[in-house]
C-alpha cells in the first residue's frame, strides 16, 4: 500500500486531496516538524531534504508536493487535462509556475510576517510584493475559466488548493478579496467530499501545535547556524 508522508501544511493538503478525490489506498505517516520528526535517519530515507509530503509507492519514492501529483495523476489517469500537446505545455508551465513560485513565495512571505525574528522591512515587503503578484497572476487565470485548464477539474487545482488559504495569514486579513476568482475555486472545492476529508488530515495525528524554541530549532534551523566566515 502507498505510504503518504505527511503534517497539516498547505503543501501536504494537496496530496491528500487527491489522494481522497482518487480513492487509491494509502496509509497516512504522520511527520510532526515541530518535534523534529523530518530530521529522522529514517524519514531523511525517503526524503534527504527533510521535507513533507513524501510517499513510497513500492519501490517507487517520490517528495516534493507537485511531483507527487503528477506522479498519482501520471499513474492513475486521473485529473489530468486532454491528452493533446498544448494542453500537456499548459499543465506543466503553470505546474511548475506553482512549483517555482507561488509556493515558495508565499512561504517566504508567511515567514517574514509571522515568525522571522527582529524585523527586516526589506525581506517582508520583497516576499509579500511576490507572493502577491503571483497569486494575481493565478486569480487572473481563473477569470478565464473555471478551472486552472478551464472546464477541466485537474491537479492544478489541487495544488492551488493546498496554498490559497493561507493568503490572509500572508498578506493580511481581508486580502482574499482581492482575488475573487481563488474565492470562488476555494469555495466550490471546499464543498467536495474529497476536500473535506483532507481537511480532516490534521486530526489524524496529535501535532505538537506551540510554536517554542525547540519548534524554532527543528523548523528554522538557519536562524540559529553560525555566521558563514
């Protein structure tokens, strides 16, 4: 059975979406960052980066969220636009597109707004001014249909999935409604079934939920590393 890797993140979230609308059987392994748990020997097996989601499907290992979903949508045939050309580019650019960008910007942006310490004016408004030219980007996206591969229900939309609901905690409260068409996609697979059962992913497991010293340590080493001589 597929072993799923996993905690409560956005990026998590969209695996276990798919993994819910598929139906294919997995067995969910909890990783609870907080308690270091991406440091293990054994889960660094799987993923050397130290990362979650991860999965182990036989002897196939994959990590990184959106390789994930393509791997499951590759193996499955699910959730995957026309088999044409130009829609294969499409899937991949804007694949790659949140890959790239929108997640790590928003990240970045969520950190240096909510647990970066001291205050670096700088560094907050380059990743907020990012993450919300790329969120734009998408919103004016789904202005053109309704869906990322218009009326086509594919893993793009999952991924956008995992990160958009966390655009208030990183652009501040009420910035949702500057991206009326993400609220509308957010609320439409909110009401799936599948959706409401990932949502459950982060009642499966007792996470350790206070954001202390040893969280800090075992999340954002890099604060706390010597200064490169």
């Amino acid at each position: 059975m597929l072993k799923f890797y996993y905690n409560a993140a956005p990026n998590p979230l969209k695996v276990a979406l798919f993994l819910e609308e598929s139906g294919l059987p997995y067995e969910g392994v909890a990783i609870d960052t907080k308690r270091g748990q991406q440091h293990d020997p054994a889960f660094l097996a799987i993923n050397p980066n130290a990362k979650v989601p991860a999965i182990a499907d036989g002897d196939v290992v994959v990590f990184d969220s959106n390789a994930i979903l393509l791997y499951l949508a590759e193996k499955t045939g699910m959730f995957l636009p026309e088999n044409s050309p130009a829609a294969r580019g499409a899937l991949l650019s804007w694949l790659m597109f949140i890959a790239s960008g929108v997640g790590p910007f928003s990240g970045q942006a969520v950190h240096f707004r909510n647990f970066a310490p001291g205050d670096n004016p700088y560094a907050r408004k380059r990743y907020e001014y990012e993450a919300r030219r790329h969120w734009r980007i998408i919103d004016d996206r789904l202005g053109q249909g309704r869906y990322m591969m218009g009326d086509t229900y594919t893993i793009l939309d999952m991924a956008v999935w995992g990160w958009a609901p966390r655009i208030p905690f990183m652009l501040g409260e009420g910035a949702m409604a500057d991206f009326p068409n993400i609220a509308r996609l957010m609320a439409e697979l909110d009401a799936r079934p599948a959706a409401q059962a990932a949502l459950t992913l982060k009642d499966r497991h007792a996470f350790k939920v206070e954001m202390d010293d040893a969280a800090m340590r075992s999340m954002y080493p890099q604060i706390f590393a010597p200064d490169p001589v």
